[in-house]
C-alpha cells in the first residue's frame, strides 16, 4: 500500500485501507507568519494537527484529505515505505 507521513507516524492514505482505527478527514496547508519582517511557514490545518497530535499519542490515525504535488505540497507529505 502506498503511504505518505506528516511525521510522528501519520499516514496519509493513498489507497482505500480500514487499517487506522481513527481516520481524520479535512485539509492541510501551510501557515505563513509574518514577524518582524520575516516570513516563517509551518505545516498547519486544523484536521491534519488534530490527526498529527493524535499519532503522537501514540493513536493509530489516518489523514484523509488533498494535498498539492508542488514544494508545498511535498513539505506536508513525504514519502515512507509500505508496510
């Protein structure tokens, strides 16, 4: 099965699966902040934090959402073997 990661175990599921015990659906972007003249970005959306907060935990999660295939996009999602 082909997965992707947020990090800390995530999986974003690019095929159908029943796996994850919890599934959590909506969108992930990219925050830009702007302090002092700076611009910082960071992965953000309230389901994929959710989702993120929920795998850190230790939960068995799956994110079910759209995500880019541009630089932003692969910052949210990189690649991780099959399991």
């Amino acid at each position: 099965m082909a997965r992707s990661c947020l990090g800390n175990g995530l999986k974003v599921m690019k095929t159908r699966s029943l796996e994850s015990e919890v599934w959590v659906v909506g969108e992930a972007l990219i925050d830009f902040i702007e302090e002092s003249g700076s611009i910082s970005t960071f992965v953000g959306g309230g389901p994929a934090n959710t989702a993120k907060a929920l795998a850190m935990l230790g939960q068995e999660v799956a994110f079910v959402g759209g995500i880019s295939t541009d630089h932003f996009g692969r910052r949210i999602a990189y690649p991780v073997h099959s399991a």
